[in-house]
C-alpha cells in the first residue's frame, strides 16, 4: 500500500507484505540488516518469530522499527541510527561492526555509539555515567578500552 511506496521512496532495499512472508518462510533466510514494519502488518509478521527472532531482526516498538511513519524509520536506518540495550545492572550491548568492516569503519563506529550513549544519559543522573568500556567479538575476549579517552 502507501507505507511500501513510501518505504521505497525513503530507500528502503527489499519491501513487501505477504509476499515477503511467504519467502521467508520458505527460504529461511533474508539478507536484510534491520526489518522495519507497520503495527497493522505485526499480526501477520508474527509468524516469523522463530526465524527473525534468534536473527536480531524482529521488529519491536521499543527501537522503532514497528511505526506507522515508515519513511523516517528507514532514513534513520539508513543513515546509520546506533541501537542499544541496557541491562538492568547498567551493561549496555550494542553491535558496532561486522567482520567485513575496516578499522576506520570500527573506530568511527566505536566513536558514533560512545556519543549515543553519552547523549541518552538521564539529565537527573550523577557521577561518572560511564565506569567502563570493553570490546568484543561474538565469541572472543574482551578488550578494555580507557573511558577518559574514549568520551573524547
């Protein structure tokens, strides 16, 4: 309908309804970064649960990627909006690269998310808000990098 026009307008790489569903479905896969969708269509969508969940990929309100203003959530997306959740312990995770990156694309990366944490810090909040940083892969070590230069 009008949100897949505008989808498409706004630079959106793959868009459908149902026959996207039904593809999915078959093939298990989609080659897709971040899946946005209209609360209409969630019904349907659900579906999918048990392959777009363990994948990261099913759209949740709480990010913005179920909205019914579908151009500004793929202009974010496209431009690079950082994503992240918090624990209840204060551990913030977010993915910043992928294995294909190069390490400027890292670092800025790095940088982009660093200042998007530092950006959503309560304005009631005291003390240091950020007590430490540390890097890892999926399955590998961490790295622990030095907050004073990081928040720079």
């Amino acid at each position: 309908g009008p949100e897949a026009a505008a989808a498409k307008k706004a630079g959106a790489d793959i868009v459908g309804f149902e026959d996207l569903i039904e593809q999915i479905k078959k093939d298990k896969d989609l080659k897709a970064d971040i899946v946005i969708a209209t609360p209409d269509s969630m019904k349907k969508l659900g579906a999918l649960g048990r392959i777009l969940g363990p994948k990261n990929l099913m759209p949740n309100p709480k990010v913005g990627t179920v909205t019914v203003d579908v151009t500004d959530a793929v202009k974010a997306a496209k431009g690079g909006e950082v994503q992240f959740r918090a624990e209840k312990g204060g551990v913030v995770h977010a993915g910043i690269g992928k294995a294909s990156f190069d390490e400027s694309q890292l670092v800025e990366n790095v940088k982009a998310f660093i200042d998007a944490v530092a950006k959503a810090r309560p304005t009631g909040s005291k003390g240091s808000y950020m007590k430490g940083i540390t890097l890892s892969s999926t399955m590998g070590p961490g790295v622990t990098l030095s907050v004073e230069k990081s928040a720079g």
